[in-house]
C-alpha cells in the first residue's frame, strides 16, 4: 500500500510540474515581489497605448509578427535597443504593451533608477532578493513578479533582470507568463 501512494504522490509531483517550460528551481512560490508600476523602462509601461510608444520613441526600424498573436517593435537609441511587443497584429499601432526589452546604451532606467550597467548589488539593494535566485553561468536571469492577474489566475506579470560574468546588468525586461497548461 506505501509503494501505491509512493507511485501516486510522484505521479501528481510531476504532473504539477510538467506543464512547465522553465525548469523546476525557476518556478515561482513565493508572492508579490512587485507592483505593476515596477513594469516601466524609461518611461514605457505595461499596458500603455502603441501609439504613445510611437510617439515618445518615433517609428521602429523594424516590426514583426508575434506568436500566438501580437507585433514586435524593434528602435534604436543610442547605442541600445528598445524591444517592445504589441498586444495588437494589426499593422497600426491599435495595441498597448504587453512586453518590453532594452539592451545597450538606451539611456533609459527602470521606475526604480536600475539601468543597463547597474550591479547586482544595486538591484537587490532596491528590489529585495529575486524571486528566482541566482542561477550558474556566464548569463543569468534574475526576475521578480507581480501578483496574480485575477482574470488570469496562473498568468504573472514579470521584471528580469539580465547579468553578465561581473554582476552587471546586461538586459532588463518586462512582460508576463502563463504557468497553467
């Protein structure tokens, strides 16, 4: 009988975490580590209109479909690029932000004054230990989330963090993520 719940407990173990793309230690389990004012780089935030995108940062040098549905906006500013997705597939600028990525030189800072180049030491200083801790590598990410989005229970809005081998910010992210199968 101890073998059978063995077997069964393992069997609902691996369903509970198989449905996921990131590995097992990068599943969150730990609430709210930050609000959804955190989700704005430079300015640009979640949910913003694409048209106020366009005008604070001009057209985009280049635009491509997104997947499942949505537009990748790519501009260029200063030595740095500005990545920003589109909930719209349309060719106008009708969607607001659902995702957004600099790297380089953008001269743009999170709501918090992080920016490409800041430590690690620095980030935690400000945002409090990452919800998924420090991985090994040459490159790792390191992400807080927001709360639960209640109309979409197993979707988390999130801020990542990426370092290069010195603990310096290389990238920095926002965007969401849906852990339900």
């Amino acid at each position: 009988m101890k073998k059978i719940i063995s077997i069964l407990l393992a069997f609902v173990a691996l369903l509970a975490i198989g449905c996921s793309e990131e590995p097992k230690e990068a599943r969150f389990t730990e609430p709210n580590t930050i609000k959804m004012e955190d989700l704005n780089i430079g300015g640009i935030y979640w949910d913003q209109p694409m048209s106020e995108v366009i005008t604070k940062l001009g057209n985009p040098v280049k635009k491509r479909q997104g997947a499942p549905r949505g537009t990748w906006y790519t501009f260029l500013r200063n030595n740095g690029e500005i990545g920003v997705f589109s909930s719209s597939s349309k060719s106008d600028t009708s969607g607001e932000v659902m995702k957004m990525y600099i790297k380089g030189d953008t001269g743009f800072t999170t709501s918090k004054g992080i920016k490409i180049g800041s430590s690690y030491n620095e980030l935690v200083k400000i945002y409090g230990t990452p919800t998924i801790p420090k991985g090994k590598g040459y490159r790792v990410s390191y992400r807080y989330r927001s709360s639960r989005n209640p109309k979409q229970p197993d979707s988390y809005r999130y801020l990542d963090f990426e370092l290069d081998q010195n603990d310096r910010i290389i990238s920095i992210s926002f965007g969401f993520f849906d852990d339900s199968c």
